[in-house]
C-alpha cells in the first residue's frame, strides 16, 4: 500500500501498511535514521519526533495515524544547526549519543511551549526520555541555553 507522509517539510510515498510504526517508515522506507529505537514500547523516548508540533513517540504511532506534518531531528536542523542542537555541542551533552535525537526533539517540544522552563519544569518535560550515560545535568544546562539564546531573538 503507498501512503503519503508529509516529512521535514516534503509530501513523501511510502510504501507501508498503515499499521506500520512511524520509526519504521523514518528508518527504512525513507532512510532518516536519526530517529532511534530504544525500547519499542514508549518508555525511553529515542524515537521522539514531532507530529504536527507535538513531540510524540514514533514507534507507537502508527504512519496511517499521523495527524500532520512529521519533523525529524533531521529537519530540525535542516536550515543549519538550531539552536538546541548548538546548546547541546557547547555543553558536551552526548556521550554514547544513542539518546540524544529523542532529547533535543523533548526539549524543542519543551521549549516551543515554554520559552523559560524552570529546572523542575525542564525535569518534568524530560522524564519521559531516558539517557544511560546520565548526562541530565548537561541536557539541562543546554535547555537553558538554548532557551536563552531562543529569548534573545534566535530561531528554532
């Protein structure tokens, strides 16, 4: 069956039954393979890309239950590094790396809805996205960054 998926701002066909989860169709139909497993059951957060501006994660959503525009950590950076993802190379956030598309996807979520997050409302955000290197503190420290430098006027 060929769907038609809106990707990183481009109408794609994929050829996937719609019950096929979302990660699946990123990775293997059209090739975007920053957006990771981790766990398959929505726990670790590896997989988190946005749907319509949510931050949702991919391999419990399904291709054919997609409600709107998918953006990848890919297209996130598309017109160069964002903001985010420049926080997260200035405060050597990765270690093993594995995690990090799913954190800076969380944390752009975060901040597109709060622009000045609290450390305890930075921690609530990202609960939901596990790092076994345990570098939160550095993810915090680049939310903050990054939140700042978006307030001074940089774009997403």
């Amino acid at each position: 069956m060929t769907l038609s998926v809106t990707v990183n701002g481009r109408s794609m066909a994929v050829a996937a039954a719609p019950e096929t989860p979302l990660l699946w169709v990123l990775r293997d139909e059209l090739g975007l393979t920053g957006t990771k497993f981790g766990c398959g059951v929505a726990s670790c957060g590896a997989c988190t890309v946005h749907v319509d501006g949510q931050a949702v994660r991919s391999c419990q959503v399904t291709v054919g239950e997609v409600w709107g525009d998918v953006t990848t950590i890919e297209g996130l950076g598309a017109q160069g590094l964002a903001p985010l993802q420049e926080a997260w190379i200035r405060h050597q956030v990765a270690q093993c790396g594995y995690c990090q598309s799913g954190q800076i996807m969380q944390a752009a979520d975060l901040l597109a809805v709060n622009p000045d997050p609290s450390d305890a409302e930075i921690d609530d955000a990202m609960g939901g996205n596990l790092c076994r290197c345990g570098t939160y503190s550095a993810i915090r420290a680049a939310i903050h960054d990054a939140a700042r430098a978006l307030r001074e006027g940089g774009a997403g």
